[in-house]
C-alpha cells in the first residue's frame, strides 16, 4: 500500500490547522469576531480537516486488515504453509497447527459459499486440538462457530470501527455465564500515629462489593447475492467478516457509550450508581450551549493524577469543531493535531477519541463529552463468532443468508476513573 499518502494526508491537516489559527489569532489580537471573508475561509479549512481525518482513519484501518490471512482452499491443497504475517493464526503456534487452522478457515469459506458443513467437520475431526475450540458446534442444526483466525479477524475488524474495545479491559468468558467485578466500596481511613507498646485501634470502614457483567446475545443478518459470492473468488469469509463487523461494532460502539444496561452493556454516557454516578458530573465553567477551557480544564483535574497517563477523551465531531477554537491563558490552543501514523490528536495533553455516537446536543444540563480512563471499562466477551448459513430460505432472490451471533456485556467499574463533560 501507499503509505505516502496517509503521511501527506496528515501534512496537509497539519496545514490547514495551521491556517484556521492565523484566523483566529488576527481576530482575537484585534479584539473582533471573524469577517465574514474569513468565516469562509474558515470553515473551508474545517471542511478540508474532517475530511482528511476520515481519509487517515481509513488509510490506518487498511493497514491493520492487510494483516488478516486471504488463503484459498486451492492454495492449501498446493501446500500452502502461513508464515510471519500470513496470518494471526502463527504467534505461538506451530507449523502442523498453522496448517490446520488454515485448512480450517478454507473448509469454513466453503460452508460460507456452499452451506456445505461436511468439509469444516472433517477438518474439525482430523484436528483434535482445533475441535476442542468449536464445542458449540452443530453441523445438523445449520450453524458453526467460525476459526478461531476468523473470529480473530471479526474482532480486529470491530476493533477499528468501535475503539472503545481497544481502551477498555476485555475478559473472555469460557465456561461461566457471568463475570463478577470485585469492587471497592469504601476505604481504610489514614493509619494512626501511636507509641511503641499502644493497643492498635480497629478500623471497620472497609467494604468491597461486587458488579456482575453478564453476557447478552447480540445478532445480525446479512444477505449477498450468489454472483457476489462466486465473485469473492475464494474471499467470501473477508466479505461477511467485514459486513458483519461494521454490523456488530456499530451495535457495541452504541451500547459501552450510551446503553441503559438492560440486557445491554451499561454505557459511560448513562448515569447510574452501578456504573458512573452524577457525582462524577463537571458542568463547571461551561455555558447553556457551550464548552469553555477552563470547563475542560475542570474536567480533566476532577480525577486522581495517577489516571491521567491512561485516560482518553471522547467527543462528538461537532464538539471537537468548537473545541478547535478554544485557548489557554497563555493563548495556546487547547487542541493539537496527531502528526505522525498512530499518533492521536491532543487535548490539553491526553489522546482524543471521536464518535458518532456521543451525545452532541448542546443544550443546558446535557452530557457533551468525557475525560476518562477506560482500563477501567470492563467488557465480558463469550468468545467466538456464531455464524448461519441459509442456502435456501432467500434462493427466489438469488441469495445467500448470513446470521452471525455473539455475546458480551460492559460496564464501568470504578467510577472515579471518570469524569463527564456537561453543559452549565
């Protein structure tokens, strides 16, 4: 791939910032609102910048899926061996493993294109070590669990559109049904200073209570016609991975930031005292309509130091245009730009994140954004892509179905870690 291109897509953002600032800066030495000429030119260098942002996200997401194996069944019966970056598949694993697992994702690519089971199974049968990780498996009720390098890959995928999994700490559940999250209540008081031969005095203030994240099921079909599916040319387990994880992650990305926690994850975004209460609420500072510095500022010193070198912001794009403006009092920009591959853009010192999904109606008493570190985010994951094949249920529209299923569930567990943005 071109990487030349995402580094110029990061220089010509770098530009842009650059030149929206001398807007600002002559308007605000010269103690006036933006002419009408330079609200134009403004807002077009604004324009530019979220567009090359998306361009730079695609261009990072690229780099990361070009990493996910593409093998044919044809290839395997020619002795294809993965090796290094083929595939995820090779960390830790060795060369007889490597090759079944491809064989299995070869097998599954011809269950996806044909609802044929047979050939996964027999792979499945031949490879003892690979059968233990598909114990759901029901050939005769229609449905597989997909390899695990497929799942693998799904939640790379996912991983992309829905970063909160990437900040958060995910726990995969194998056998029981629900994760339960020590927590700590209250704490000790300071230690006393006494003598050498004193009775020591008790201290019954400690209390750790428990929060349980309980997987919930989640679901998605997708269709694709047969010309499509013949099409992919042996890809056709890429297609449904990625259509489903655009699926699937939209769906999480929704629920960790603004579910209700009813047979949902509990998001950051909802108060609740099983996740993140009102206390942790910074409104101070900011306007009816409007984020302020110093309400930012408020926001990200409501928590412990020892969070920050961990801790995100997240924002709606539409807060992030007016936070482009916002100075300090030494007239520095609170916001700075990423200029590097994988570097994040800035907020007074810690990593921006940007959703769709977070709140961005700008009105007195709304949530707007949040300051937090999200190692203290817990998702439970059950491991595994549940995929459905139906051959025949869509055959009068030339189609091929796909059902995919997973479960998971999320919620913050140490509400301190966090604090929320809010309209005065």
């Amino acid at each position: 791939m071109d990487w030349a291109r995402s580094r110029k897509a990061r220089e010509d953002r770098a530009t842009a910032w650059e030149s929206m600032k001398k807007y600002l800066d002559a308007a605000s030495a010269e103690n006036r609102s933006l002419t009408e000429d330079e609200v134009t030119a403004y807002d077009a260098h604004e324009a530019d910048i979220e567009r090359l942002d998306t361009e730079i996200t695609r261009w990072d997401n690229a780099e990361k899926r070009s990493k996910v194996i593409d093998v044919t069944e044809a290839q395997v019966k020619e002795g294809y061996k993965p090796t290094g970056d083929n595939t995820d598949a090779g960390a830790g694993a060795t060369g007889g493993q490597q090759e079944a697992e491809v064989r299995a994702m070869a097998a599954f690519r011809s269950y996806l294109t044909n609802g044929n089971a047979a050939r996964y199974v027999e792979v499945l049968e031949e490879h003892p070590e690979l059968r233990a990780h598909q114990a759901s498996n029901d050939p005769e009720g229609g449905y597989l669990i997909a390899p695990q390098v497929m799942a693998a890959g799904l939640v790379q995928a996912a991983d992309d559109a829905t970063f909160m999994r990437q900040l958060s700490h995910v726990e995969s559940l194998t056998e029981a049904g629900s994760l339960g999250v020590p927590t700590l209540e209250t704490d000790l008081n300071d230690a006393d200073w006494t003598q050498e031969i004193v009775a020591v005095t008790e201290d019954n203030a400690l209390r750790v209570g428990k929060r349980e994240l309980k997987p919930e099921y989640i679901s998605k079909l997708v269709k694709l016609s047969r010309p499509l599916v013949r099409k992919t040319r042996g890809g056709i387990e890429t297609l449904v991975r990625d259509r489903m994880s655009y699926k699937f992650g939209i769906t999480e990305e929704k629920a960790y930031l603004t579910g209700d926690g009813s047979q949902k994850p509990l998001g950051v975004f909802t108060a609740s005292p099983q996740g993140i209460s009102t206390a942790r609420d910074m409104a101070t500072d900011n306007t009816t309509s409007a984020i302020t510095t110093d309400g930012l500022m408020n926001a990200k010193y409501n928590q412990k130091a020892s969070y920050w070198p961990g801790s995100n912001w997240i924002f709606h794009r539409d807060a992030v245009r007016e936070i482009r403006k916002l100075v300090d009092g030494n007239s520095q920009y609170v916001w700075a730009p990423g200029l590097q591959s994988g570097q994040p853009d800035m907020i007074l010192d810690s990593p921006l994140k940007v959703s769709e999904y977070v709140p961005n109606t700008f009105t007195t008493g709304l949530y707007v954004g949040i300051y937090g570190n999200f190692d203290w985010y817990w998702i439970a994951d059950v491991f595994g892509l549940e995929v459905q094949v139906l051959t025949e249920l869509y055959a009068t529209t030339n189609q091929i179905g796909y059902i995919g299923r997973r479960e998971l569930d999320g919620m913050p567990v140490l509400e301190e870690a966090f604090t929320r943005v809010k309209l005065g």
